[in-house]
C-alpha cells in the first residue's frame, strides 16, 4: 500500500463528523488544495461505527468535475455514494437500484421515469403554489416577530414534497422524521427523529408506524445503517400503501406506471422523500444565516431585490448544503498526481470546489453580484441534480417574501449546527423582526 503512506496532515479533520459541528473547515480545504488537492484520508471509527478503509479526498473544482463527468473510471454504483461503506453485501445491493447510486444506463432509465413528473406545465403550476406557501410561512414570522428559521425553511420543502407525492396533508410530519433520521444519523438531536403524532395522521400513517425498527442496533451492538431497508421498514411500508392508490399527475403515479422493480421503486420513493428536501432544510437557513453575517450584501439585496436569482445562486456557492459525494473507482487511474487502484474510494468535496481560487476570485469573500458563479452544489455531469430547478423555486420564494415583510430581520441567539460530515445544515437558526419591524404581514 505504498501508494497511500503519504498521509495530510490533520486530514482527519474531513473526514470527522464533530469537526462540522463548528462549521466547514475551509481553512483545512484551501491548505489541502495547494498542497495536495488529491489527498488519502483515514477512516476512523467515530460514534460506536467501525473504521473504514480510508479514501481519496477530491479538493479542486477541475478535479471534482472530472470525476463527477466520467462515470465509467469513477461508479456511483459500485460501492454506491456514501463515505461508509453498507454494512452487508445485501444492504449494498439494495442501495444500488436508487438512480441516486447507478451508473448509464440504468441511471438514465430511471432518471426519465422520474423527471416525467415535472413538465413545464407542472413545474409552472408549482411555482405558483411554492410562492403562496412561502408567503403564509414568512407571514407567520412576521406576526410572531420571532421564529427558529430551521423550522420554517423545513416546512417549505416537505410541504412540496407532500404535494408533489400525493401523501395527506396529516401526514406530512413523517417525511420530516424520516429526512431527520437519514440526514442527521451522526447528531443524537436527530438520530431518533420521531415527531409525528400517531393519533394525527391517516390510517395508512398509523399502519406504517408499526413497521418502524427498534431498537436501531444491530445484534453485535453496531447501530443499524439508517439508508438500509431495516432501518427504513416503515417508510417504504408507507411507499406500498401510498401507491395503490396514486393521485393523477403526481409522482407516486409515474412511479407506478413507470415499471420499476420493487427495490427501485422504494429507492425512488426514499430518493424524493429525503434527498428531496435535505438541500432545502439545509440551504434556506444557512443561506439566510449568511446573508445576517454579510449586512452589507443583504442591504444591498433589499435595494436591489431584482438580484434575488444571483444572490440564491452565490448562497449555495457559499453554503453548499451538501458537503461531498462518494464515488468508487472502477479502474486502476490517476488523479492529482496520485496513483488510484481499481476499487479504492474517492470522495468529492463539494465545499472545497466552491472556494477553489482557480475558479472564484476572492472565493471566501460573500459577493451576491458574483458572475459567471460556476458552483457545484447541485453536482455536475449525469447526476446533476434533477431537482436543482424546484429548489431553486423555493429558495427564490422564501427570500422575496423574507425581502417583502421581514426588513428588520435580525439574529436572536446562537445558530446550532448539524453534526455531520456530509450535510452542510443547521439545527437552529434563532431570528427575531428587529427594529424596522414588519411590513405587509397581513
């Protein structure tokens, strides 16, 4: 193993989970991107999970790109596209039939049964009920004069999932647990989600409540993969029911005319259900947490509010709600300089492309008339994402109505933020209407 000796000094650091506690080590990345911008990082055991087998870490934009772009040296289905690898050969051949985690073709196949589901039509159809939405949300605020905007950016997104999946509107609450338990499996305040009230939601809520696993450990005392089909019983019991009887134009009915085997269609389902809105819940607050933190560009903004498209754009350059992506070499290859074997994994820092100074000039300074704004949050080559356009619809919403009624909008006490090594997101985001109070909050 030669070709891995040479280790980064406090490379740790990126892979461990509690250094995100504090924020994204930005510092740790630009030294790494000049010195080594394809470094080996050790897997430790963190949190009663066992140690993996280390990985390469991919720092620069170009870098990132390329891998991203070239599905046929760097897989997404071979060991699918989390840092830790599945627990069991079982649960990594499930996890393989989520388009999230294949390669072409099959990665296409289902891509266009998916993307059935939002034509121009319905994406306009959207935007207009996105924007009401967000209106009520911001309008709350307003009223209240305080709010967690954790809170009120979470609602958004599975709102619109609820509505673009068909679920029932008292059963909304599920999908925020499930999101909690697969995003923020690496912090204890989310780990366990489960704050939907049984007595409030439907039948076929209730019936999906008594698969839900317990306890969410292994028999060898190891915590249960939370993307397993074990550790999600409940929600794909709630997928099965919810599908017998889809309503029209809704997701739920192309997956079922779209002729996906069993493991696909739950994969599909967990796909919207979870990575659907985790870019939202971690992008809106954090987004908003930076505007707060940069007064002169969020005044600039209220000045200038046509400047909304390319502030959203500069806010997930600057906060990029998802960290990274794993993918696993297919080939014996080389990048960066280094030596990569067939079958050795290879993550994608999509932090650290965001700030890659080859790319953005002055990348750490927050500049929302950043042009040309290249960011990779949303990925790059075949799976970029196909929900990028919905999310930017509610990011554009929430900020305009926040611009419309919030003027006064001011920090209230200490961000939290999420423990996690893949999710750039906040736990709590305290605000309060300042001084100017509100306006329009009718």
């Amino acid at each position: 193993m030669e070709y891995r000796t040479v280790a980064c000094v406090r490379a740790a650091d990126v892979f461990t989970p509690r250094t995100y506690a504090t924020g994204v080590p930005y510092e740790l990345f630009r030294e790494l991107r000049a010195a080594r911008p394809v470094c080996w990082i050790e897997e430790p055991a963190v949190d009663g999970w066992p140690a993996g087998p280390g990985y390469w870490a991919v720092l620069r934009h170009a870098d990132v790109k390329h891998v991203l772009r070239t599905p046929g040296t760097y897989s997404s289905h071979l060991g699918a596209t989390q840092i830790r690898d599945p627990d069991t050969e079982e649960d990594l051949a499930f996890v393989r039939a989520m388009m999230l985690n294949q390669d072409p073709p099959d990665h296409a196949r289902i891509r266009r049964i998916v993307a059935a589901a939002f034509t121009p039509r319905a994406v306009r159809e959207l935007a207009q009920v996105i924007d009401a939405r967000a209106r009520a949300l911001v309008a709350e605020v307003a009223r209240a004069g305080e709010a967690d905007f954790v809170t009120v950016a979470g609602d958004l997104p599975v709102w619109t999932l609820a509505h673009v999946m068909g679920v029932p509107e008292e059963d909304r609450q599920l999908l925020f647990d499930w999101s909690n338990r697969v995003i923020g499996y690496q912090d204890d305040a989310y780990a366990t989600s489960s704050t939907a009230d049984p007595a409030g939601l439907s039948p076929m809520g209730r019936a999906a409540l008594r698969h839900r696993p317990a306890p969410a450990l292994r028999p060898d005392g190891r915590p249960v993969n939370p993307r397993s089909r074990r550790a999600l019983a409940d929600m794909f019991a709630y997928a099965h029911a919810l599908a017998e009887h889809p309503r029209p134009g809704t997701v739920m009915a192309h997956l079922r005319e779209g002729g996906l085997t069993r493991a696909e269609f739950e994969n599909t389902f967990f796909l919207f259900a979870v990575a659907g809105n985790e870019t939202l819940r971690n992008g809106i607050p954090g987004g908003l947490l930076t505007l707060l933190q940069h007064p002169d560009q969020f005044a600039l903004l209220r000045r200038k509010p046509e400047l909304i498209a390319g502030a959203v754009e500069e806010m997930l350059r600057y906060w990029p709600p998802v960290i990274d992506f794993r993918r696993t070499a297919a080939r014996d290859t080389e990048l960066g300089g280094q030596r990569i074997r067939r079958g050795d994994k290879v993550v994608v820092y999509h932090a650290s492309a965001n700030r890659d100074e080859t790319v953005f000039p002055a990348p750490d300074h927050f500049d929302i008339t950043r042009t040309p704004n290249d960011h990779l949050s949303f990925g790059f080559g075949p799976h970029f994402c196909l929900g990028s356009h919905l999310a930017r619809l509610q990011m554009r919403a929430v900020l305009r109505h926040v611009l419309e009624r919030l003027p006064g909008l001011e920090l209230a006490g200490e961000p939290v933020r999420l423990v996690s090594n893949f999710q750039n997101g906040l736990r709590r985001l305290p605000v309060r209407v300042g001084r100017s109070g509100p306006v329009g909050a009718d």
